[in-house]
C-alpha cells in the first residue's frame, strides 16, 4: 500500500526563511514522509537527526540539474546517503533542452547518465514533469520522446497528475502505459475558476483522486506526495485536509 509524502516546495517561503523549524511544521501535520526540494545550506547531519526523532521516511528529493552533473554528483550522493535518501528526482528542465525533438533525445541521453551513475551509488533516479513535456514533436509528445529514449532500468517516472491533466492527458492511462516505471506521483487537485485551471485540495475540485489511488496501487506505487502551490485558506490547513483526505481515500482502498 503506497504512502503518502509532502512534497516541501509547497511551503518554500517559509522554508526560505527557517528550513528547520519549517520542517518540523508539517511533519507535525501527519505526512508519513517528506520529499525535499532544497536544503537551505542545512547540514546533511541535521536534518538525519529531525527526521530520526520524528521517525519520518524520505519521500525522495528533487535536485537541480546543475546538481546531477560532473563534480557536483558526487557531493549530492555523499548527502543523500546520510539523510538515507534513495529516490533522486530531476524536476525539470531547463528550456534550451526541451526546444526539439532532438533536444529532448539528447536530454534523454544525459538523463541516462545520471540515472546509471545513481544506480551504481544505489539511487533511485527518476524525472518529474509539469505541463511542457507534453508539447508536440511531430507525433511525439516531449515525455514520450525523454522516456522512449531512456533506460527504464536507470530513468523512472514521478507523474505530476495535475500537470499531466492541466495539459489535457489522462494520469490514468500514463501510469498504466508507464506502468512500473512510474515510482512516485504528485497529487494535488484541480478546480476550474473564470475558465482557468487551479491547484485545489485534494476532494475539493475535479479530480479522480480516488482512481489515481487504485492504479497507482495496482502497479506498486510506493509514493502518493502531496504538492500544492496555490492557496486560498491558511496553507497549513489546507496540507492538513491534503493528509487527511488522502489517507481516507488510501485506507478505504486497502480495506477492500
């Protein structure tokens, strides 16, 4: 039964101004992992240290491309290792590689890279998309062009299903083509005001949550992380009807 993780850029201006004490904020909040996207210049010790005493798991950790190459891999392995981090996750790209279809075949070849150098240092190495990948080359979306062109073996899937569905695809049917592949997703909801799409909590907008959970499950799924960067209510509030809708939705599934 998949788990169900914060994704922590929800709330980057306060981990901007107090990283830690942040932190400490939404575990508190009953999100049985977290997944990082930056550390603030915190110690690798650190933040070990207040995951152990909140005995909370790592959802995995989105990191920079820059981050991911030549002499900087190795010192981001060296703080994965000690925050026990197994999932690494590129969360983008910039746009020079995404401009052709070419360009996404030679993103795709450096993606490879990365992810045999994360499997050789015992990473999981994955690449999680907004709503560009889905762009048009000739017959080709921009996602299908970086995952037919790399090693399911060495590049999985963090399917953001908002963005998916912002641009107009079925989250469903990618996580049933991706299969395995897909290791985490994203979850957050969608509502439709004065004809623009906007992140919602989860059950408050128009979403299937409740089958994205069933299939990520059916394919072993191991991770259901919470992101939201749109807020109408005080946004701990908001993460908290996240965790507790999404557990719900979860128990309901394993009770079947």
């Amino acid at each position: 039964m998949g788990k169900v993780g914060l994704q922590l850029f929800s709330v980057w201006r306060d981990a901007e101004k107090d990283f830690l004490g942040t932190f400490q904020k939404v575990i508190d909040l009953g999100y049985e992992g977290v997944q990082f996207a930056g550390f603030y210049n915190t110690p690798a010790e650190r933040v070990k240290n207040l995951l152990a005493e909140n005995k909370t798991l790592v959802a995995g950790a989105h990191v920079g491309l820059p981050q991911l190459l030549h002499d900087e891999l190795e010192r981001t392995f060296d703080y994965h290792h000690t925050i026990q981090n197994k999932l690494i996750i590129c969360p983008a790209l910039p746009k020079e590689m995404r401009l052709t279809s070419d360009d996404y075949k030679k993103s795709a070849e450096v993606l490879n890279q990365i992810g045999e150098a994360c499997k050789r240092s015992g990473f999981i190495f994955a690449y999680h998309n907004h709503d560009f990948e889905f762009q048009t080359f000739a017959d080709q979306t921009g996602l299908e062009l970086l995952f037919d062109n790399t090693d399911p073996e060495l590049v999985k899937m963090e399917l953001d299903c908002y963005w998916a569905s912002f641009a107009g695809h079925d989250p469903l049917e990618l996580i049933r083509n991706y299969k395995n592949r897909v290791v985490s997703l994203h979850i957050k909801d969608m509502k439709i005001e004065n004809g623009k799409k906007t992140g919602t909590e989860i059950g408050h907008g128009l979403l299937d949550i409740k089958s994205l959970v069933e299939v990520g499950n059916e394919f072993g799924i191991e991770w259901f992380t919470v992101e939201q960067e749109e807020f109408e209510r005080d946004p701990y509030e908001s993460l908290t009807i996240n965790v507790n809708n999404l557990k719900k939705l979860l128990s309901e599934e394993a009770a079947k």
